[in-house]
C-alpha cells in the first residue's frame, strides 16, 4: 500500500513533504529514494506515491 503526497507547485519549485526527512523536500530529492514507487507531475493533481515508512517500534534494535 502506497502513501499519496500532493506535489505543491507555488513559489517557483515543485516540493513534496518528505515522512522519512519530516520536512518538504524538491520532488528531485524523490528520485534517490528506495521507497519510491511512482512521480507524476502530468496529472491534474501532480503527486508523488511512496511506500510508508516503517514505525520506529517495528525497528529490529527496538524490537528486543
């Protein structure tokens, strides 16, 4: 199941908010990102669709 986050496109930029980074990132910053599952910029509402990060208590080191 992929996570949906609206591209904003006011003020000269194309940012997205970021779940792993906590903050809005350039949707070029995507690109390098394994979660990544799909950018479409053409669409009515431009988006960027990622797989969701996983809960700090789902970590191996946390899970002992």
């Amino acid at each position: 199941m992929s996570v949906v986050h609206v591209v904003d496109r006011f003020g000269g930029g194309e940012r997205v908010g970021c779940p792993l980074q906590g903050r809005d990132v350039d949707v070029d910053e995507c690109q390098g990102c394994p979660r990544l599952k799909e950018i479409d910029l053409g669409a009515d509402v431009p988006y960027v669709a990622c797989d969701p990060p996983m809960p700090r208590w789902w970590l191996p080191e946390l899970a002992a």
